[in-house]
C-alpha cells in the first residue's frame, strides 16, 4: 500500500507554533511514557541530594521508591488511577508530603521546592503540561453527582467534539467520524464490537473508576479508530472492606407521553397526507435498576477484590405497527428486557514492584416479547395475543489479565492477555416455515382486494449458534533514557464471528403501486406492460435475502515512541505505529489483507510561562481503520439479494399470495448476489489500502484566575482512503474490450475497492478458472476521491471543585463535509460497513459532496453541581446541538436510465429528486435539539452512607425531530408518501429516582 505522507501543513504549523521555544527554560514536566490504563506521577526536587520519593496508594497500600536524576526530576508511570501520598525521603525519615491523584492516561505534578509546608494537598484540576491529547476524563465521583445516563453514550456526551449519532442506527460519533469508527478499552483491553464496530462490552455502570474520552491527539499506543477513544478503568478493592446497594426507579406515571407519528405533507399523496401514521400515546415504559457491590482485602496490603452485581428490567407496551398496516391481529407488542451484568476485580501486589489484576466481565442482554391486536379506529389494543412469545438477546464474557511490573527506576513492563466471547441466543413461538411475509401498505392495496400476512415473524431470523469472539495479546515496555521516555509494544488480535440472517419464512411478496404506470420498474418492465391491476400502476416483488458466513479476522500493530524532553518547558511527543489487517472468508483463506500501514503521531506542548498555568499544545497524526467481520456477509459469503416484480389479477385473502401473476422482470439482484460462493480472490482489489485520515490539532489551556481554567482547540481532520464495495461491471468490459479479453461469461459481484484511486483486481473473465489482472485507473472506474473534512474550533471554562461547587462549559462550532459519512450511511439507516451505496456506481456520486449526517454546527454543552450543604448537592446537566442537515434521495433521472443503467436498479438512491440534481444536505436542517437534566441528592447525617436522588432527563420535554426519511421515491416514479417522515426524536421527559446505602467497615 502506498500511504504518502502529506503532512507538510502539520510540520509547518507546529514549526511557527513552537519554533521559539527551544531557547526558553523553567520548571515543566518531565518526559514520561503514557499508558491507555494508567497514570503518571512526575515532580522536581529542589535538593535533591540523598533525597527519593516514595509514592503510596492510600487505599491499597502499594509502595513505589523511584530517584531523582542530576537536576532532580523524578517520573513514576504506569500508575494505577487513584489517590497517592507523595513522600519526599531523606536518611530514611519522611522530609515532606504531597496529596495527588492519578488519573487514567494523564500526568499529575507533585514538586518539592525549598520553602514548601510540609503537607499540601494539591488539586486535581490543574493544567496537565505533560499532555498533549484531545480528550477528558471523568471520575465515578463526577458521574455520580451529574444528572446523566447510566451508559457510556451519557459519558460520551459531556466530552467536547462528540455528538449523537443518528437515532436509526445509534451510536456516537466523534469529531465528524461514523459512528462505527470508535475504539474501546476496559483496563487496557479492547472491547469494541467486532462483528459491527458499534458499541461494545457494557459493564456495570457502578464499577466505573474513571473514564476517558478521547477525540484525537492520541499517541501510537493507540489505533483502530478514525473517531475518538473510550477508555475506561474499573474499581479495585481496598484495604477497608466496603459495601453497597443501589436502586433506582424510572416510573411510567412521571414519564412525558410521546409524540405521536403523522404523515408527511407531500404533496401528492392526499390520500394519506398528514394524517396519523404512529400513535403512540398509549406507549408505556417502567424501569426497575439494581446494584450490589462490595469490595475490600483479602490479604491486607497484597491481594484485593472489587465486585458489582447489577440488573436492569424494562418493561414497555407500544404501537408496533403503523395505521395502514395489517394491525389489528398485531398491532400491540408487550416487551420485557433484562439486562443482568457483573464484574469482578482481583488485585494481587505481589510486592512493591509487581503487580497482578485479573478481570471478569459478564454483559447480557435478554428481550422477550409478544403481539397482541390494537385497532387504529378505537385507538385501542385487544387482549388476544397474536402469536408465540419472541426473545432473543446477547451474552458477552471478558476475561483480561495483565501484569505490571517495575524491574528498575527506568525500565517498566506491561503485558496483557484477554479474551471475550459474544453468543447471540433466539427463541421464536409461532413461526411458521416456508410461508412468506406479506407486505402490503394501504396505498398499495387494490380496492376490494384483501391482503393478509399469514407469517407472524417479520423481518430476518438470524442463524444458528452465532457468536463472535476475539482474543488479545499485548506487550508494552517503557524505559526512561535521559531526556528521552521511550515506549514500544506490540499487541494482536484475532477475530473470529458466525453470524447472518434471511428472511423469516424464507421469502417475502412486498406490494407496490406507481403513480405512472408506464414506468419501468428496476431492472424490467412497466408494470402496464403486464396487465392485470399492473394498468393501475399495481405490482408485486417477490423478494428473497439471506446473508450467512464465519469470517475471520487477524489484527495486529507494533509501535514506537518518545516522549523527549528537549527543554524544561518544551516537550515533543514523537510516535510511529505500524499495522497489519487481514480478513479471511468462512474457510479461512484471505479476501482482504492491509500491511505495512505506517502511522506517524507528532505531539508538543509547551509551558509558555514555566509554572504550568498556560499550557499551548498541538498534535498531528494518521490514524488507520480496519474493515469488520460482518463484511464477509455479503463480499466474502454466499449471499442472496434477488428481486423478481410482477403484476397480479387477485391476492388469496387468506395467505396473502398474488394470483394471476405476469413476470415483469426476470429475478435480478442489483449486487450479483444469487446465492453463488464467492472466489476470496476476486471479492477485493489486490492492491487494497486501508481507511486512514490525517488529523491536526492546535490549542491552548491558561488559568484564567485562581479559580478559572479556559482554552481553545482548533482541529482540522481530513479522511484520505476508504473501503467500499464497488458494483460497476462497465469499466471492467471496457478493459476487456480493449485488451481482447472475452468477458462475454462474466458476471461481476460488488467489489472492495479503494474509490476514487487505481485498483488492480484479480477476475476470472473468461470462465476458465483462470485469473486475469485487470488494473483499471481512477478514471476508468469513474468514482471520486473519498472526501470527508471536518474541521472545529472547541473552547471550554471550568471552574474546579472549590468552595463547594464544580462547573464546565464546552461551545464547539464545526463543519463536517465531504461525500462520504463514513463506514455506515445512518441518513438511510444503512449499517452495512463498508457496503453502503456509495460508490457502488458513478451516478450514485454525482451530488454526494455536502453537508454530513454528523454535522451539528453548532454544539454547547455545560455541566457541574453545587454542594449546597454537607446534606444537599444539586447538579445540572445541559446539552444543545443544532440538527443535522436534510437530504433528498430519489430515482436516477429518465436521462440517465437509459440501456438497462445498473444504478437504475437501485430505484431511491441517487442525489436527484424530480429529476432534479438536489446536492448532499442541500433541503433544510433538521431542528436545534436542546436537552437539560437537573438533580438533587439527599445525603442524611442521620444515616450515613445513604444517598437519595432524584433525576429529571429533558426537563422541558423537547421531543425534537433526529432523523426524516431522506427517501423521495417509492417504486417508478412514484411520491414516497413516508418522504421526511419523523423517524426519531429525542426521549420524552422522565424522573429517575434513586437510593444508595454504602457502609465502610
């Protein structure tokens, strides 16, 4: 792969920021390795003859002796997060005391200077000139005191430069990327969903030690992400055993009705515009949360344990179905979800300078539910179930040990191992095999016909025993040389996933009208052409979709970094991280391989003043992403995508199934999926190079006052490469044509291409078993270059926890633009990473540059609490977001749907609406969502250890609009009547309440 490194802007910006520097000097930070679990304690003696600093953990008891050098700096890294007694040592007797705290991936100054008092406890919100990363980080105190959810999405959201993701899909993105484009960690151990990289393990909520988000900036050790990082590290026990339960009650009767559905006015669909679509005011939700933990040694000052035991129950009756679907049998669902979780943390210092932890994680999720009838024209449900109970779920299992040890003052090793294994278990009462589904919207229905779906599971069933598992190894080794913090390691994972899914009962007949009968349908005929009710614009397609495989994936990464401490104000973080990505089909052989994928990181921060009160800082980085397991479904599996349209003369009222049928179109699948097994080597371009984007960022940090902290971050990230699967077969019979090549055989599949560049591809043209090279330019294949710029401008004001209360205001202006959002396409719903429409043909490109899914201009965000008394604390919770921009998709112009055109077939899919070129978030922006959460706890002397909480989420009950349907055309030629249908909100008011008792023996 050929990966230029354009980064000549970066290296100048850096050079005029920071080109002066090397000639000032002052007390700053040493350099020091930094460690996507741990922290760093770093300090200057100002004698430090005879002197050393013992560092202990003043719950666990852990002790750490390092020495200062010749001009007395000291550096303790891979430090566990947590509180420390900082001990400055002379002739064995302790000569004075410092109090920190270590946070996660963030350094911490405790400096001894001549006239110090002997005890001073420093705060934790000071500036880290140490640092030169995009993030934050929050403490299970700060958590606690905030009114947000109890999720990793809610601790996402109060970090600068994340937003929401589009309801249809969910997630969250981070500084303008997909939502699938995120890595996680839990104690150093990845955790990432590896079958759709969206989400990952969720542990108990109440286990959270501290939590770390990071946007961007981050060195080598890191990768796998073109958005941002969540890191997260869990409670150990301590050497005061201690104990608590929490529960928690959101109730149905304080919960905001929802709004309901209407309509959208289009304008050509009287028959249905602006009348009601989805009632929902008889929806109805409770949930119940429970939490034990208990913690504390099981040999005092050596081995610890930390546990917590958590389960959610959410109970919900909602309106299933829309009001011109077949309801009245299963309108109604009743659904039950449990989600029991635990951790459990074992701790084990087998003495001052090695250190054992041991992680078990155990996350399911279990859904059960049922349908019962529910009647649009009363507005109520009936108490005659429809079908079988329904349930399936997930189970997840984490098992992570790592190993720490300190051989010397300069030289620390870390070694990891995990594994975690995900089943995904179903459970379906009523199904009937081999009888189809049958949809039928009102506007599609012939008048005094009656259309039944027999089939009471809707949508796909998944295969059986699927699962995914991954497991982990890594190597990390640290070593202090001077000046210089030097860190190098190497990890890897492999992937493995059985997964897929086809239609319930096999197959399924999807009832069409158009308004102009004499339109072609995709890849046939008109439906007038057929007779029948097809005269009226009346046509049936006879789909059929199954997607099954057992892909593998092997990732791996080695890295190298120095931290130089060329001043003693001026630091340069320098890394160079090198990766290797291979995805392998159901056999074990590979389709799709990326290796040598350098990744250089630049980061510098410099103490402007020498008293770490204003801090000016920038990075620079490439940053690779790899392509998932699931995309072996469709490009390396056999999968089965064939539409076959007809007209009818009369449906059997009883199955549903049209009779009198006239074939329109031959069966057709727009991608070549029929079912055939895929060659591995001809499902991917052999020159195939990675997604990678290029990112800078410029800020700064100051103590504005004794008080306040500020600063500002402009950030510019631009994506260079992508993966996609590309369906054009023209440009390939050209290049037959032109080189003499009989191709008359061949029928070609998508294709994982690298758009807008040159791929050579590997094709068995002829039909003889035998490969030919088929290199085809940029301009052969006709695609753009993969666009995708976001560039940000974030700017924050924090008070810290001092006299009583705590406050932090994040404004972000940003502009996400490009013609890609990412892996997913969430403005059409489309989580199929790396196989969305794009790029699948030229047409569908023309109009795609604009504005993002992830585009939210404008973004505040503001949070703190105030202890009112040492009883009363009150906290608050604000989060605006303007909307995401609106676009059209419609039909391929009659202009360009001329010789049977391949992107005709797609029908809704290209950037035309009414013939008319409507660019890329061209038609409005959705509306400003503004959420505010306020709290109070209640923490009596009379008993002390509990805690009484009541939080309110959307106080003012802004259900406000996230997501419209995009889509404009429904069949040929024909209004979608759903076009900017609401598909999403943002929840509806409701109260949680809360009571914690916690007792420390």
């Amino acid at each position: 792969m050929k990966n230029p490194i354009r980064m000549t802007v970066v290296a100048h910006a850096l050079a005029l920021a920071f080109g002066g520097v090397l000639l000032s000097g002052s007390l700053s930070a040493p350099a020091y390795a930094q460690s996507n679990a741990t922290g760093t304690i770093f300090g200057q003696i100002a004698n430090a003859n005879g002197a050393s600093v013992v560092l202990e953990n003043t719950a666990t008891g852990a002790r750490r002796t390092v020495h200062p050098d010749a001009s007395g700096r000291y550096q303790a890294t891979s430090m566990q997060p947590g509180s420390y007694k900082v001990m400055l040592m002379r002739g064995g007797e302790i000569e004075r005391t410092l109090d920190v705290e270590a946070l996660i991936g963030q350094g911490v100054e405790a400096s001894f200077d001549a006239v110090q008092a002997v005890t001073v406890t420093t705060k934790r919100r000071t500036i880290d000139v140490s640092n030169t990363n995009n993030g934050a980080v929050f403490t299970a105190r700060e958590l606690q005191a905030l009114p947000v959810a109890q999720s990793l999405s809610g601790i996402i959201q109060l970090a600068p430069g994340t937003t929401r993701g589009n309801p249809r899909i969910g997630g969250d993105s981070f500084g303008g990327a997909g939502v699938s484009e995120n890595s996680y960690y839990i104690n150093g151990f990845p955790v990432t969903n590896v079958y759709k990289q969206i989400g990952s393990t969720t542990l108990p909520f109440f286990a959270i030690a501290q939590a770390q988000i990071l946007q961007g900036g981050y060195s080598a050790e890191f990768g796998r992400s073109t958005g941002g990082v969540v890191n997260i590290t869990t409670k150990s026990g301590t050497n005061r055993w201690e104990a608590g339960a929490v529960l928690q009650y959101t109730p149905n009767k304080l919960r905001a009705k929802p709004e309901d559905t209407y309509y959208p006015q289009t304008g050509a669909n009287p028959a249905t515009d602006g009348k009601l679509l989805t009632y929902r005011g008889a929806n109805t939700a409770n949930d119940v949360f429970g939490s034990a933990y208990v913690g504390g040694p099981l040999i005092k000052d050596k081995l610890f344990v930390f546990a917590n035991v958590e389960q959610d129950r959410f109970t919900s009756g909602y309106i299933s179905k829309d009001s011109d679907s077949t309801n009245k049998t299963n309108g109604w669902t009743e659904r039950d979800t449990h989600t029991p979780r635990y951790l459990v943390k074992l701790d084990y210092n087998i003495n001052d300078d090695h250190r054992l932890e041991f992680t078990q994680i155990h996350d399911e999720y279990k859904k059960t539910q049922q349908n019962y009838g529910f009647d649009y024209g009363t507005l109520q449900r009936n108490n005659t179930r429809a079908d079988g109970v329904t349930g399936d779920g997930a189970i997840t299992n984490d098992s992570i040990l790592k190993y720490t040890g300190f051989l010397t003052d300069r030289l620390t090793v870390t070694a990891l191992a995990g594994r975690f294994k995900s089943t995904y278990p179903q459970s379906v009462e009523g199904y009937v095999p081999g009888v189809y589904q049958v949809s039928a919207p009102a506007r599609a229905q012939v008048p005094g016909l009656s259309y039944n779906n027999p089939q009471p599971i809707g949508g796909t069933m998944q295969v059986e025993n699927a699962e995914d598992k991954q497991s982990t190894l890594r190597l990390d080794v640290e070593y202090k040389l001077g000046d210089h913090a030097l860190r190098a390691g190497l990890d890897r994972n492999n992937v493995s996933s059985i997964n897929g899914s086809s239609l319930a009962g096999g197959g399924s007949w999807i009832y069409f009208r158009s308004s102009n009968p004499n339109a072609a349908v995709p890849g046939g005929r008109s439906p007038a052409s057929g007779g029948g009710y097809g005269t009226q614009g009346y046509y049936v397609d006879e789909y059929h979709q199954s997607d099954s495989a057992s892909p593998k994936t092997d990732q791996s990464a080695q890295y190298l970094q120095d931290r130089w401490q060329i001043t003693d104000r001026l630091l340069l973080d320098l890394g160079l991280r090198n990766e290797q990505f291979t995805n392998k089909n159901s056999f074990g052989v590979p389709y799709a391989e990326q290796r040598h994928m350098l990744a250089p990181r630049l980061g510098a921060s410099w103490d402007m003043r020498g008293d770490s009160s204003l801090k000016l800082f920038a990075n620079a980085g490439r940053y690779h992403l790899q392509i998932p397991t699931s995309v072996a479904l469709r490009l390396a599996g056999n999968p089965v995508h064939i539409d076959h349209y007809f007209t009818y003369t009369g449906v059997d009222p009883k199955t549903g199934v049209p009779t009198g049928l006239t074939e329109i179109s031959t069966p057709f699948s727009a991608g070549n999926e029929y079912g055939q097994a895929k060659d591995p080597h001809q499902v991917a371009a052999s020159s195939l190079g990675a997604t990678y984007q290029d990112e800078l960022a410029l800020g700064f940090e100051a103590a504005l006052t004794p008080t306040f902290t500020g600063g500002a971050k402009f950030t510019y990230r631009t994506l260079r490469n992508t993966i996609e699967d590309w369906c054009d077969q023209r440009p390939v019979d050209a290049w037959a044509r032109r080189n003499n090549v009989n191709a008359s055989k061949y029928s070609m599949p998508c294709l994982l291409v690298n758009p807008g560049r040159g791929n050579t591809l590997e094709l068995d043209l002829r039909g003889d078993g035998k490969l030919v090279t088929v290199p085809l330019s940029a301009e052969d294949m006709g695609l753009p270059k993969v666009e995708r710029i976001y560039t940000a401008l974030d700017f924050f004001l924090e008070h810290p926890l001092r006299n009583g209360w705590y406050g932090k205001v994040n404004y972000t202006w940003s502009r996400s633009r490009g013609n890609m959002e990412g892996q997913v396409a969430s403005d059409i719903g489309q989580a199929d990473l790396a196989a969305t429409t794009a790029f699948d043909y030229p047409e569908l490109m023309t109009g795609a540059n604009g504005l993002l899914p992830n585009n939210h201009t404008h973004v505040l965000k503001a949070y703190g609490y105030y202890e009112l008394t040492p009883e009363w604390r009150l906290g608050a919770n604000l989060n605006i977001a303007t909307g995401a921009p609106k676009s059209c998709i419609g039909n391929l112009p009659k202009a360009l749907n001329v010789n049977n055109n391949p992107a005709g077939w797609y029908g809704a899919a290209t950037f035309y609406c009414d013939e008319k070129l409507t660019p890329r978030g061209s038609v409005g922006t959705l509306p400003t969502d503004m959420r505010l959460a306020l709290n109070a706890t209640y923490m009596p002397r009379w008993l002390k250890g509990l805690t009484l909480k009541a939080d309110v989420f959307n106080l003012f009950n802004k259900q406000t609009d996230l997501a419209t349907q995009p889509v404009y055309n429904s069949g040929a030629d024909t209004i979608s009547p759903y076009y900017n249908q609401v598909l999403g909100r943002s929840p509806e008011r409701q109260v949680r309440f809360t009571a914690e008792y916690n007792y420390k023996f």
